[in-house]
C-alpha cells in the first residue's frame, strides 16, 4: 500500500532545487538528470510498481543527488546514494540540506563496484557511453547485482524524431517501447529481466566546450529490470 501520493508537479519543484555540479568532468559524464526526467522515473517506480514507499533504495551514481532525494521525498524507507566524485557527493550533501532531507538521505563516496549489500530497489542515471563506449554495462552488471528491482536511463543509440514528437504529446512524459536485442540479452547474462521499458525526452544545456547547442534534446530510455 502507498502511504503518500505525492503531487508530481511537487516531486518536480522539489528536485529542480538540487543544485547541479559545479564543475563536472566530461569523462565522467556528469550530466544532472532533469528534474522531471527524474520526477517521471520517479513517479513509474513509486506509482505504477510500488517500489519506492518504505523501500531500501539505492542511486548508483548519484551526481549530486536529485534521484535520492526524489526517493526519500516519495517515502522511502532508506535513501542511499553512492559516487566515485567527492565534489559531486558534498554537493548531494548540501542539496539535502537545502531541500530538507537531510535525515532522510545518506551519501558514500566510492566507486559502484566497491557496493554490497542487497537493496529492495537500485535507482540510476549511468554514464550513457559516449566519452567511454560501455560505461553504463558494469552499472547494470551491479544494479542487478544489488537490488531485486531496477530503474536504469540509457541513451537510445538511434535518433528518432517521430518517438520524440510522441513522447512530448504523451500525457505522462513517457511512452513504453520495445527493449533492444543487446540490452535484453546482456540483463538476461546478468541474472535479470526486462519488465518494462519507457522512452522520455531528455534536455540538457551548453556545460562543455564540445558543445554546439544551448540546449541538447534527445530520447532516453528508462529501463525496469528485476532480478530474476
């Protein structure tokens, strides 16, 4: 049984407080999730499955905080989030403070593979690959190591206008699609299985010196994966 229903405008006005990187790495791919990429995915795993409200829940790759504070904002029981920059963590850190989660959250600095312990559900928003092909896979590999339930964003490796136009009339901000042959065959090698699959529209600005737009909008994909 879900003991809040949060408002999703709310989830969403409370996660575009958390403050992004103040300097981050392009070979980190520290690129903030947008708050309501953050609150969609949020809302999927909390409404839709019941997996946040009392849960253990687990951001790998926190960033600077915005899924784990999402987590503890829907309820969760504990709210862990994890991070190999310490600059990124002290930032999630002082967001919680900002945000008033402060005895909600808990932060760890270290590296994803240095994680145990079992977890109800493991939220994240891994590098998508593009400054290192197959950053996001020892992300998965752990995440379904980790936690019975998975929430996971990847970049889709194709452009596709007409799925975009789609998702950005949706009522919800996310439109199931059809999981790919490798990421079905690489969860299903990691003990898992794929339950669900939601495009949405990510945007993130001008941060690097390589990019030639104000603004980048493209299609993500959340994945929802259980450990089979």
């Amino acid at each position: 049984m879900q003991k809040r229903l949060a408002r999703k405008l709310d989830l969403e006005l409370t996660l575009s407080r958390v403050k992004p990187h103040p300097k981050p790495a392009p070979n980190l791919e520290q690129y903030t999730i947008a708050p309501d990429v953050a609150a969609t995915m949020l809302y999927i795993a909390a409404y839709r499955n019941d997996d946040i409200a009392d849960k253990k829940v687990l951001d790998l790759g926190c960033g600077t905080g915005r899924l784990t504070i999402g987590a503890a904002f829907l309820g969760a029981r504990e709210a862990i989030g994890v991070d190999i920059d310490k600059t990124a963590v002290k930032t999630a850190i002082e967001n919680s403070f900002d945000v008033g989660f402060k005895e909600k959250t808990q932060w760890i600095t270290g590296d994803v593979d240095s994680v145990q312990g079992n977890f109800d559900t493991v939220l994240q928003n891994p590098p998508f690959g593009v400054q290192k092909k197959g950053a996001d896979r020892k992300f998965i590999a752990k995440a379904l190591a980790l936690g019975k339930m998975t929430y996971s964003l990847h970049k889709r490796p194709n452009e596709d206008l007409t799925l975009a136009r789609k998702v950005k009339t949706s009522s919800d901000g996310a439109v199931s699609v059809s999981a790919s042959a490798f990421m079905k065959r690489f969860v299903e090698e990691n003990g898992g299985r794929i339950e669900g699959v939601y495009a949405m529209l990510m945007t993130i600005p001008h941060m690097f010196s390589f990019h030639v737009e104000k603004r980048h909008e493209f299609v993500v994909d959340l994945y929802v994966m259980r450990k089979a």
